[in-house]
C-alpha cells in the first residue's frame, strides 16, 4: 500500500505492471522476469533490455514485436 500522501497521480497502463502480475488480470511472465532480474543492472545490459523491451515497443498499449504480443496475443 502507498500513502495517499505519497501519490500524485493514478494512471492506466495496461501491461504496466510486466513482468510481474496483477492477480486477476495476468500472471507473473517468468521468462521476462528471469531475464531482467539476472542481467548486470549496472552494465551495458540493462540498457539494451531497456532500448529491446520497453523504449523499443511503439504502442505500450499494443507492443508490436514485443513480449507482450507473444505472450499475451497483443
């Protein structure tokens, strides 16, 4: 739980909380978590898992060649 005055805004995104879940709505992506969780966070990697997965889908809401579309069908 956040303290209500700790927040500023409330946004929807969906997918937002991948890799991990949002029990009811989609389960943890182990692969993807896997992944992201065993790379060096310090290095070169984290920026190219950034720049594949995240700055490199076009539409957060329909990832087109991203995770998500193989997972999940878009």
């Amino acid at each position: 739980m956040i303290p209500a005055y700790r927040v500023d805004a409330v946004v929807e995104v969906p997918w937002g909380a991948h890799p991990t879940e949002v029990l009811g709505y989609y389960n943890l992506d182990r692969t993807m978590y896997a992944m992201f969780f065993l790379m060096d966070m310090a290095g070169e990697s984290l920026k190219t898992w950034m720049n594949e997965w995240v700055y490199g889908c076009p539409n957060r809401q329909a990832p087109q060649g991203c995770s998500l579309e193989f997972k999940c069908g878009g």
